[in-house]
C-alpha cells in the first residue's frame, strides 16, 4: 500500500502508512467516516466523505481541545492484485 496525503512532504510505504493511521487514530479517537458518493470503474474508485471526531491530542499542529472536529475529504484509489494506492486530498 502507498499513501500519498496532502501536507506530507512524501509518499508514505506500507509500514511507515501504518504508523501514519495509528497517530491519525491517536487524535481522533472516535473518528467516523460517512461516505456521500462512491464511485468506481475499473481498477479506480474515488469517494466523496466526511469525517468527524473529536480531537484528543495533537495533530497537524493543532492541540488536544477535547471538541469535536470536521472536514470534507476526497480519496481515490487504485485497485490491484498486490496493492492498493490511495490518495487523500
């Protein structure tokens, strides 16, 4: 799997994008996805979604403030026998 998410200054490997996702879980404990579109053709799919938590320690520079956080998002990604690569934008 490779990851490629605004703000990183680099495509991030399977093992470091695992780390990535433990911080990001870190932060927003609670966080939940909730997909408007999904659309898929091919080996390609991109979804449109919104993802809410609530912010229980730093991330992006921002400190735990312990209320809720919100942001639109689009992800999009390639789908192949030995991988997944994704973008989120």
């Amino acid at each position: 799997m490779l990851l490629h998410y605004v703000g990183l200054p680099r495509t991030l490997a399977r093992d470091k994008t695992s780390q990535f996702v433990v911080r990001w879980r870190e932060a927003l404990p609670d966080l939940w996805m909730d997909i408007k579109e999904l659309f898929i053709e091919d080996d390609l799919a991109t979804t449109r979604l919104t993802l809410t938590g609530t912010l229980g320690s730093t991330w992006a520079g921002a400190g735990p403030t312990c209320e809720k956080v919100g942001m639109a998002r689009m992800m999009f990604f390639r789908l192949r026998m030995d991988f997944v690569n994704f973008v989120i934008s």
